[in-house]
C-alpha cells in the first residue's frame, strides 16, 4: 500500500511524553511517511522531546508555548526557514489548573476559566495564524476534544467550556481558511489514559464505563492517530469543519 503522508510536511504540537495522543499521531504520520516538526513547552522538555523524536522522520524539533505571540512568530520564522511548504498541522494541546477540574464548577474563577481559553482554544486561533502563511499548497489543521464540551462530564468542567469553545473555533476557522485550501477538523477522541487524564480523580471509573461502548472497549491512541491520519491525508480531502469521533462508539449511547 502507498503511504498516505509520503512527500507532506507536518507539524506536531503537543507531545508531553511517549504517552500522548500528540506522540501517537506523530508515530502514524512518521509511518505514513510525512517529515515532522516537533514542537516542546520550555526548555525543561526540549531533551525528552530529542529522545522521543529519534525512530521518527523529525526534521525539527522547535520550541513552542502557545501563550506566548514571541514563540509562535518564532515558530512561523522557523519553520519558513525550512523552505518548505507545510501540509499538516496536528493541535494536542489543552491546560487547565489542576484545582477547576476537582473542585465544583461553580467555584471557578476568573483567572482559571481564561487560563484554560487561552492555552485549549484560544491556541487553534494562534496556530492558526502562524502556520498559514506557510501551508502554501493547502493543508489540514486538526485538533483533539472531548465529549465534555457538549454533556456534562464530571469534573471535566473548565476543560468542557474550552472544548466548546474549540470546537467553535474550529468550525470558524474552517469556513475562512476553506478558500485557502486549509481543511479544519476536530477528532473527538475516548478516554485514553494519558498524563493529562491519569491525573484526574475518578479516571479508572471512566474507562469502566467504555464497558457500555458499542465496540465493548476503550480508545486504543493508535487509532486516534490513524483518523489524524485520515484527515491529514488526500483521502480527507472532502473533510473540514468536522467532529470525527473516535470513541469506540460511545458517543451515541444514552445509558
Ligand atoms: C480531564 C478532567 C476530568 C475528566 C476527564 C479528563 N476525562 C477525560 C479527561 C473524563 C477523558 C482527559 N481530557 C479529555 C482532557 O482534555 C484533559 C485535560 C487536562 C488535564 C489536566 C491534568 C493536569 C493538569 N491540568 C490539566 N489540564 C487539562 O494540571
């Protein structure tokens, strides 16, 4: 079979460790033959990052806080550098403080509730505006949510606000950038335990109730990756402001 990324260029932000989505997606757009930029939040990460990125087709591994405009112009200068154009961009980030995904909602504030806009969907806006003016053939922006932007899951609260919020922009973003050849999407991923979910109380009690979930199992992050994949692909090309769940088929049900 042909690869489906052979000659694409992609961007990854996001990866924290070997167990994050992001890493996955990286590992299947590597397998599919794309050439990767890897992005890193703070020095502390550039090494792991290093580590994590040998094995795979990386051709850059560049800082990247999302709050930050002097990293994300940085980012754009960069990988303009590359003279390349850029095919892909894949956006697995979110942040919220650990105290407004424990304690009830009611209780959030002000700082917490923009903190987590601005790092979870405030960012598919910035990277949006750095990485276009490279996707010079067009390309394909995805990002990762969550159910929790349309029902209530608890403790998931600050984060839902931002994943609905997300989801909005993307589907905004996709109907501007729709006549620059730019596809825009959101895969809507199960729960997968990664460092951002195994932090949260309860988790275990969640991924119980994938019992219920037509395919009887959990979301497996390589087949979160193959849908980026997907979309990130030729075969995607019909594909833009969407929501592509990839949840062994949880979604649908009611109890
Ligand atoms: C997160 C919180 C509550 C319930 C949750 C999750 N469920 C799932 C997640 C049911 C699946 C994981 N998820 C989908 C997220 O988007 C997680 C985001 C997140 C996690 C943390 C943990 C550590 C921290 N801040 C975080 N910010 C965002 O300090």
């Amino acid at each position: 079979m042909p690869k489906l990324l052979e000659g694409k260029f992609a961007l990854v932000l996001g990866i924290a460790n070997k167990w994050s989505l992001a890493y996955a997606i990286a590992e299947a757009f590597s397998r599919e033959g794309a050439t990767l930029a890897l992005t890193y939040l703070g020095e502390r990460q550039k090494g792991s990052i290093e580590e994590l990125s040998t094995g795979l087709n990386v051709a850059a591994v560049l800082p990247c806080d999302v709050t930050r405009d002097d990293e994300l112009a940085a980012l754009t200068e960069s990988l303009g550098r590359m003279n390349r154009p850029l095919h892909a961009v894949m956006h697995s980030l979110a942040f919220a403080n650990r105290e407004d995904l424990t304690r009830p909602f009611l209780e959030t504030g002000r700082a917490g509730f923009l903190l987590a806009q601005d790092v979870s969907a405030y960012s598919l806006v910035a990277v949006a505006r750095a990485t276009a003016p490279l996707m010079t053939e067009g390309g394909s922006l995805s990002t990762l949510t969550y159910l929790g932007s349309t029902r209530v899951v608890p403790n998931y609260n600050v984060m839902g606000v931002a994943k609905a919020s997300l989801e909005a922009t993307m589907r905004y973003l996709a109907s501007e950038m729709g006549e620059r050849k730019v596809r825009v999407n959101a895969i809507s991923a199960g729960p997968v335990k990664t460092a951002s979910a195994r932090a949260i109380k309860g988790f275990s009690t969640i991924l119980d109730g994938a019992q219920r979930a037509p395919l009887r199992r959990n979301t497996d992050p390589a087949e979160v990756a193959d849908a980026a994949v997907f979309l990130a692909s030729d075969l995607g090309r019909g594909v833009t402001g969407n929501i592509l769940f990839v949840d062994a088929g949880a979604q649908i049900m009611g109890l």
